[in-house]
C-alpha cells in the first residue's frame, strides 16, 4: 500500500515547510496584515454547494498553500482516499477494509471486499431500519405490555454512542415522532441509575450497540437493564434489538431481543454514524426519511472529498492547514467552537473521531513518527465559550479554532431584539468579532489590555442545520481525519493504545473476582499502589 | 502587594527546577522505576478528612517536591493567600477584594473590606435563600397561577452557570425537592427554543444572574423569556428573581421580579458557586440544607489551604505539580477524568476557573510572562473518556491527568456481577489501570503494540458523592487554581481578555442595528471579510 522507507518527515518540501514556518514569523506575516491584503477572502475561502470553508485567518500565504498542496502529493492523498472508497484494506493492522463512505453511496455501484459486494448488506440492513422503525412508530412493533415505544435508551460506548449523540442533538427540533433518546455508556451505576428516574420501562426500547458483542462496558450494563426490566414484570426480550456483527453472541437467540441489524467489520466504531449503529437509533428518533437525508448530505460531501482537486477539496485543504498548524506552526490542541447550542456535542464526538484516530506514534510501515501526530481536540458552543475559556484563547495560551456558523436557525425567530438585534445577530456579532480579535489583536499601553493577535483561525458556514448539512458536516470532518492521517502515513482506523489499559484491567478484574469470592483472598502480591486502591474499594472507604 | 521587579522565572529555584527537569529525562526516573521505589505510595500522597491526593504517578522525586517547596516559599504563597482570604485588594487591576472563600465562612469572625464587614451582608444573603426556597417548597411562593414551582430556569452565562450546572449534576441524587433544573446560557435562540419544549410556563421560576445587569446575553434570554410568559397569558413579574450586585438595574422595581438576592464585586463569576449565584438556583434545587453542607465541605477545605504547611498543603501541592508540568516538563494541557458520571460537568467548570483565571500573559507588575502560564483543561468521565480520546493518552501526545475516585456510589448496587465483579467495581478496575498503564507502559516488538509509559497522573479519592465531599472538591479546585497564579504572580480575578471581543462586537451590533433600522444601509466601509459575513446574515444564505 504504502511505500517502504517513506517518511513524510524526510521529504524535501516538509523540510521547505519547516522554513516556510520561520519565515512566517515575520511581523508582515501577521495575521492582521495579511487579512488586509486585497481579495483575501475569495482567494483563501472554499464553497461546496450548501458548505463555504472560510480559511482566510489562518496563518497561511499563497506559497504556504502550494508548499501544502506539494505535501499532499508527496505523500499521495488522492490515491489512498480513493483506495479507501474503493475498498483496499488501508487498516493495515489489523486487515480491513475502512467503508464508512459505503454506509452512504446510493450509486448502484458495487464496492467489493475479498470478492464480495458489500453493498447488498449494506442496502439490506437500510431496508431492515426503514422497515423497522416504521413498525414502531405506527405501534406494529412495541413493548411487552402493548404500549407504544416512547423511550430508546442506547446502550454502547464511544464510537456506539457519541455520533449518535451529536446527531440526535444537532437535529433535535426536527424529532418530532414522540420519542426521547437516552445514552446508557459508562459502566458507572450513576449512568444507569439516573436513567431509571427518567424512563417508563412498558415504553422503553433498549439498543444494545457493540460489534463483538463482548464489550465489558456495553454488557454490563445491558445485563443491568435487562434485570431491571424483568424486575418491573416485563418480557425484556421484547424490549432489546442488537447492533452487533454477524455471528457474534449478540446476533442469536434470546440475546439478540427481537431484531439484530449488522454491522461490518469494514466501519469502525467512530465512524460508524451512518451505519446502523447510527441508524438504528436515528431512525426511530428522527424517522428514516431524515435519516436518510443526513446520508445523502454525507455521501454529497464523500463525493467533493474524492474526487475535487487539492486546492478546491474542502476536507483536503483543511487537514492541510491541520497539520501546518501542528507540525510547523507548533499548536498542540485545536477547539472545535459552534455558534449554534444544537451542535453542542460536535466537539465531543470529533474528539473522539480525531484523537483516536490520529493519537498515533508509529507510520503504516512501523516507524516511529518523529513529529507530533494528533492534537488535542476539545469545545464548546459560543457565545458560552467565550464566558468560559476565550481568555486563554486571547492572551494565554493560543490554539487555532474551528469556528461554525449556521445562516438560518432552526426555529423562526421571535420579535425580541433588546439591544435593536434579534437573538440570532447578537450570536452572529460575536462570531465574527472573536475571529477578527484573535487575528487582529490590539495594541495598548496598558499590559493587561494588550493583545497579542495572530491567532489562526477558520470558519464553515452553514446555509442551517438541515439533516443534509449535518450529514455535510460530519462526512467533513471524517475526510478531514483520514487527510491527515494519510499525509502523516499513520493508519487513522485501529486504535492499539486502549490495549493496555484493558489488559491490566483484566487482571484487576481476576483480583477483585477473588476477593468477592473469599473474603480472606489477600492483594499482597500486588504493587503497593495498586493494593492501596483495592483495599480502599473493599473498605469501602478512605484510612482514618 | 507584590515585589516590585520580582520575577519568577528569573529566580535561583527556577534555574534549578530547569536543570531538574533535564535529570529527570533520564531512564532511571521514568514513571515505571519511580512508582517501584519502597513507601512510594506513602510518601506521595496526602489526605485530609475525607480528601485524598495521590501524586506518586507523577514525574516527581523528593527532590523535586523539595525544589518546588522551595519555589512557593520565594513566590510568598502563604502570604498572598492569607492576604487574599482576609479582604485585602489582591485583584489589583480591578481594585477589588476576592473573598469567594468568605461566602461559606461561618467562624463568626469579621472579613473587613475598606472598613466595612462583609460577612453581615453575606450572612444576610443566607438567610434570605434558606427562606425564600423553603417558601417556595411549601408553596408559600408560587407562580402566578398559583401553581408550585417545579422548573427553574438559571438564566445566565459563564460563570453564573457553570459552577451551578457541575454542583447541581454531582447532587442529582439528592434533588428530592420535584424541582428541574435548566439552563438558559446561549443567547442562541436554540437553547431558548430547546427549554421552551420542556417547561411548564405556569410553574416555572427564571433566576436572572448577572453581576452588573448588563450581561448582553443574560439580558437577551431574560427578555425573551419574560415576554414568552406573558405571552401564555402570566404575570412574568411573578416568575422571576434576580441575582444582582446591590444598585445595578436589576436590583430594582419591575426588572427584580419577586426578590433580589446581592451578590457582590468582591467575588468573581467563575469562583460564585458558593455565593447567592449557586446558592439560589442549589438550594431550591437541593434544599437550603444540602446547600449548607455543601458549603460546609468547602469551607472546611478552605481552612486546610490556608493552615496547612506547604508539604501537607493539597492544593498547594497540587498546584506546584500542576506548575512543574507546565513550566518544566513542557506539557500543555491538562485533562480532568472523574470515574464517577455525577461529576460530568466538573471538567467544563474546571476549564472555565483554569483558563480564565490563569490564561494571562502579563504579571501583576506588568511584565510579560516569559514562560507560560494557564494551560487547555478538558476532560469527560471515565470509562467514556477511555473509547473515546485515551488513544492519544496512551500512544499520542501525552498530557498529564487527574483522575478521580470515589469509594462509595450514591446508589446502592444491585445484585448484577456479570463478569463476577459489580459495575461499581468494573469501574475501579479500569480506574485503577489507567493510571498504571499510563505510568508503566510496555515494550513491545510490535510498534503498533509499544507503549512508551512515563505518561504522569494523580489521583483523588473521595469517600462519596455528598454534598460536603462535592464542597471539598469545588474548593479544592478553587484554592489550585489561585496558588497557581500565585506562583507565576499573576492576577487570577480580573479577565480583560474577554473585552477586545466585546467592543468589536458591539460596533458590528451597531452596524446589525442600522442594516435592521434601514435596508438600505451598506456595509462598504467594513473590511471585505466582515462585509462578507454581514452580508450572509442578511440575504439568509450563502452566494450560490
């Protein structure tokens, strides 16, 4: 796949960069010259139908950006996006195919793994989601008791989980078939627990997502809320369906409740919105219809992402700068700041979509990484932001932002404007003033008034928050961490660094079993710190 | 106040910390060496009543701790804090006393500031929330309608909300008074919309929180609200209260609503939790009492920080750790992960009280700060946070972690042992591990398995959730945060960086205003990129 003995790093145009970043230093090159410069907007901005990337306060020239579209070459984006589409095992490691994109083509087209199109599966599962979701809003499918499905409480963990969040939440005021959605993950009981106080169990539908079906969090809890379901007299059979593999132990029998969807080892868990995993609960909370817009956004944006040339592809061009901000600008964290409350689990999720993917410290063809790879992702709405952390974001510490911007919101606007504004301009005032601040900065006398500027920023706009632009929107920032991975040739789809952790898990797991199991079973042959927390646990609590 | 000239970083210890932190590259200091050390355990941790701080899975050694003692001596700590906690005028740039820590002293002693003892006022300010929200429990106080209150709405931004939203998640289990807590911040008219669709107008009470009254989007959201209760036919002025400096517009007439509750300049919005800003919306929510001892668990913590010696001293050791891996070992960020769900919404509390407080770049003398100073807070519970961003922990750029514990969970556990261990103590084991696998690391031929450990972590047990070890918490992260900026001599209270955002925003408000006032009024004189979103704004789409 990819060559032997390549290095990114070793290339003569990351070491043109590495120059290029110096040369930027420069007070010319500050950001508040370079915003002046005539036709900075329409040259350092791009439009994909309802989706407009605005670059032009970032800390990039002309040349920065033909030295990147140079990278980008070299390291032969174009030709590993499409043999991801096309489905080539890029998941070198662990020898998979990585088809999120294919959970959305709508093209007819086969895209075949080991000989196999994937595409009947997959067509299948959406009829299967079509089908059911449609049975239970019109009360075909529903409890044990006759009551309608009025609660889907998801059962799964990071990637299970936090798209579907996101999506549920940016597309709230479109959820309008009686359902409310709740997300049991963390294997802590006060997840659970306060779950209970806000479902009606006759009502509930359990979704248990988790492709192998062995993930300890996920049945753990599932096991929990199976027994609470038959504790309140219920058939909690008919209260569980399954998001799992095929042939998994979740995919038969009474585990699989009333109805398995599959889902592929060709998507993993982060990028796994648009499969059934998102599906399933979308669906029934938004109904399918809407569900399916969001894929045809997605699938829109997969389209520009494979086939646009570097300087017009949107993704593309925004890992570039990415990584021009990280490797040769030096920024270690990145804030992902919507101007609109329903996108308020976007940084949550990207988080996880980006710092799992990209956290890596070893290339496709194991060589350590001698430049930094994944930044830290972290967020939250403005104008909140800025009565939270944008202090930091001025006059400490400077990290670059994605700012988003939504034209039309989703509710029709009221009558107040207190200060002669609406509500919706007020949001906008501050959008744009917190770009043009970090870039522009302000000279003072005064010290504490004093503002440094050159703080590199971009924004998207949204024409509003459609299904369709939100499926824009996610299938943007997928393409957008798979750029960068495929630039630094680090493989964007395992995920080997949560290995340890559970390994030594595992054997706590054994001490503890022990320990319920005879009372007298000692931690002595454990490390000291790791006998004082297991102590602690069984005490119940803390020395006097 | 301070040393004239003083500057930290040009100081002897700071040399030494320096060349220390070179030392402390070598192998034989790499976590997993350190933690193996005989009476590690013992010898770096600490407790105090029900708080325990565990800091032996740091890249500390004696001599480290020694250097950094040494540090909080030549930067006076105990004095400043002692000057701080007695009413002297340590906001220096804002001329103001900072006495959040006087809001839950209950010694009977005076506080003066410029003659005059605060603790009357604030005592007032007490029994006035204990009996308001014991009238409204009993229905004394009721809506127009004369129907009970059972939502209440916390209008207000940043600091007005977000210590109330982390008290308020970590106490769910203990609201028992029928009442819903929510959270009108954004003057994003989604979040307006989104509370609208789960409130009941007639028993719902709005706490308007704004210090001055003039909160731009605080005084948007009041409105808007205020004219949808009229609109369904209430008496608006009978669904409020206003938390509000003593004169500001709020504290009068029709704009107080029903009561006005003062809270005052000499505490700011981020370290308000303890003030009549969480006091109001906690204690109709908790009840007064639970409130109460809240606040007793944070002023018992209080205590500790200003008695205790440097070596015994937890948030002073905590912040001197935080400054070691900052300013010496070069890591710039920070996440917080609490293993317990109820503490959701601590991470976001805490990036606000962080980031604001101590993202400056100037000293309390004026000098630049030559080495950095705040760091990016982030943070989600664990284990979600392990599926989610732990990938970059382990493999990634690292970054130093609090984890925190607690020992009993507020639910007692049911019977469910699935793998033979209860959720509660899953959650340990993988706690427990974290920390470890972080530390240790592994090798590994396989690079894509190879961990390099050294990755540095503290812990914090608690023994429960209650509403004094939540107080404990809060304060803790509170007195961390102000010996922090003591160290670097910087000014934790003032936040001029939020200001060249406002003023650009309000002359862009003006021009929203004249576009609004007259269509045609242009925006031709404004920079090309402004213009362009303005222009947005108004045609309601992007160019096609």
């Amino acid at each position: 796949m990819a060559e032997k003995g390549f290095r990114i790093s070793k290339t003569p145009v990351w070491k043109k960069l590495k120059a290029h970043a110096e040369e930027m230093k420069r007070p010319e090159y500050h950001l508040k010259q370079l915003i002046q410069e005539d036709g900075r907007m329409e040259g350092f901005s791009l439009k994909h139908v309802d989706f407009f990337y605005d670059f032009s306060r970032q800390r990039v020239t002309r040349k920065t950006m033909d030295l990147l579209f140079e990278l980008a070459k070299v390291a032969k984006v174009h030709r590993k996006y499409r043999d991801k589409v096309d489905g080539c095992k890029v998941n070198v490691t662990e020898n998979r195919a990585a088809l999120h994109t294919a959970a959305r083509s709508f093209s007819g087209q086969s895209i075949c793994v080991d000989g196999v199109n994937v595409m009947d599966e997959i067509d299948a599962v959406r009829r299967q989601m079509k089908e059911f979701s449609e049975k239970v809003h019109d009360g075909t499918v529903c409890g044990s008791t006759g009551k309608k499905f009025r609660h889907i409480v998801v059962i799964g963990i990071g990637g299970s989980y936090l798209g579907t969040e996101f999506v549920a939440n940016a597309l709230f005021a479109y959820a309008d078939k009686g359902m409310e959605l709740h997300f049991l993950s963390n294997v802590d009981s006060h997840n659970f627990e306060t779950i209970k106080t806000k479902i009606d169990p006759e009502s509930t539908l359990c979704i248990v997502i988790s492709k192998s079906f062995t993930t300890v969090e996920t049945m753990a809890n599932a096991q929990q809320m199976k027994a609470y379901m038959t504790s309140c007299g219920l058939d909690a059979v008919k209260h569980f369906v399954t998001v799992t593999s095929k042939g998994s132990p979740g995919d038969k029998g009474k585990e699989s409740g009333i109805e398995t969807f599959h889902m592929f080892d060709f998507i993993g868990g982060r990028f796994s919105v648009t499969s059934a995993v998102g599906g399933v609960p979308l669906s029934l909370y938004l109904g399918y219809d809407r569900f399916n817009q969001f894929l045809e956004g997605a699938r829109e944006m997969d389209i520009h992402t494979k086939y646009a040339p570097s300087p017009e592809n949107i993704p593309l061009v925004s890992a570039l700068i990415g990584i021009w901000n990280n490797n040769f600008l030096g920024y270690q964290a990145q804030a992902v700041i919507p101007y609109a409350s329903p996108l308020s689990k976007l940084a949550p999720h990207i988080q996880q979509l980006n710092m799992e993917s990209n956290g890596k410290s070893v290339t496709i063809n194991n060589y350590e990484i001698d430049q930094s790879s994944g930044v830290i992702i972290f967020g939250e709405p403005g104008t909140n932001a800025q009565h939270s952390f944008f202090q930091l974001a001025h006059q400490g510490h400077p990290f670059p932002i994605d700012f988003i911007g939504v034209i039309t919101p989703q509710y029709p606007e009221g009558g107040c404007r207190p200060h002669g504004v609406s509500n919706h301009q007020e949001l906008w005032a501050n959008l744009i003033s917190q770009a043009t601040a970090l870039a522009v900065g302000k000279d003072s006398e005064e010290k504490t008034r004093f503002f440094q500027g050159n703080r590199p920023s971009s924004t998207i706009l949204l024409n509003d928050l459609s299904p369709v632009n939100v499926g824009r929107l996610l299938a943007y920032y997928e393409a957008q961490t798979v750029y960068k991975a495929f630039i630094w040739d680090i493989n964007p789809f395992d995920q080997f660094g949560v290995e340890l952790g559970k390994t030594i898990a595992n054997d706590l797991r054994r001490e503890i079993v022990a320990r319920n199991t005879n009372p007298e079973h000692s931690f002595g042959h454990m490390d000291e710190i790791t006998r004082f927390y297991l102590e602690r646990l069984f005490a119940g609590r803390l020395p006097l």
